[in-house]
C-alpha cells in the first residue's frame, strides 16, 4: 500500500453525514475526521441535542441535519 497516498486523501464531508465529522485540530494543524454514528446518539432530543454540542460547539445546518432528522 502507497502510505503516501493515503495521508494524502481528503474525506468529502458528503460522505461522511451522519457517521463522522470533520473538525480541525488545533493543536495539530490539521483536520481530522471524528466517528459519531448517528445511531450511538440518544433517541431523546433534548439528549442528544446535549450530546451534539458536547462535541461541537458551532454547527451549519448542513452539518446537524443527519442528526436531528
């Protein structure tokens, strides 16, 4: 496998709706792509609202979506 060419790879956040994010690390000045299935999060919307914003302070619209639907 070419090492190379997978730390060059770039996940299409569209992809991704619903089973990860993609958030900057800070410290590491760069992205990085955060499981969070759907599926793990509470059923309880207030719950899961908590949850979500636990995670990510600022979110688009297009981003929670998958999360909230």
């Amino acid at each position: 496998m070419n090492l190379q060419f997978v730390s060059e790879m770039q996940p299409r956040e569209r992809y991704l709706h619903g089973s990860a994010l993609i958030m900057y690390n800070i410290s590491k000045l760069q992205k990085e792509v955060i499981s969070c299935p759907e599926a793990d999060l509470p059923n309880n919307i207030h719950d899961r609202l908590n949850e979500l914003f636990e995670i990510k302070a600022k979110w688009t619209v297009e981003e929670i979506t998958p999360y909230i639907m």
